[in-house]
C-alpha cells in the first residue's frame, strides 16, 4: 500500500535530493570559509528544490489534484523536518521553520501541478 501512496514516493524522492543537496553545501562548506550562519539562503534552496522535486513525482503518481498532493507533501515534509530539529538539536518552532513552510507548501504544490502535466 505504500509503494503505492504518492505522498509517500514523494517524500521519500524529496529526502533523496534534500541529502544530495546537504551533501553537496557541506562540501562547499568544507572547502571554503564561508559561516554556517550565512546559509540560511542555501538551506532554504535545498529545501525548495527537494519539495520541486518531491512535488513532481507526488503530481505524477497522484494522476489528479497535483497542488493538493504537493501541497499536503509539503506538510508533511515541514512536520518531518521539525521533529527531527526537536529530537536532535531540543529547537523549537521558529521563523525559519516558519520561511521552511512556505517554500515547502509553496514548491510542493507547484511540483505537484508539474508533476501532472508530465504525466499527460
């Protein structure tokens, strides 16, 4: 049932780039002198970019309402992020978690209007 759920195939494709992404900054990090503290911006593309992609294969396998599937992986993905923030670094619900939501909700839903015009 779940390798079937678009939410899921989604969420599980937006972890992968947010990864690859995370990756990628921690090289730029290491190879550089640039603070943790500027990256906020980055952070942010990495998430918008992880929810565009997540959103795609969400609208995709959704076969209808792609902003609503997206939308709601956004959610999903902010709420998943927020815990983990809590259970490992004791952070609470802050203004850029607050940013984080918005571009969730905002690039899952429009992946999600992507991901169904690909599917046509």
């Amino acid at each position: 049932m779940m390798k079937n759920s678009p939410l899921f195939a989604g969420l599980v494709y937006a972890v992968a780039f947010m990864l690859a992404g995370t990756f990628l900054a921690s090289l730029v990090m290491l190879g550089t002198n640039i603070p943790e503290k500027s990256w906020l911006g980055a952070t942010l593309f990495i998430h918008g970019i992880a929810m565009l992609a997540g959103g795609v294969v969400s609208g995709r396998r959704s076969g209808s309402k792609g902003w609503y599937h997206g939308g709601m992986l956004g959610a999903i993905y902010t709420v998943v992020v927020w815990i983990i923030g809590f259970l490992a670094y004791d952070a609470g619900f802050s203004k850029e978690m607050l940013g984080l939501a918005a571009v969730a909700l905002l690039a899952g839903a429009l992946g999600g209007m992507i991901g169904i015009n690909l599917k046509k």
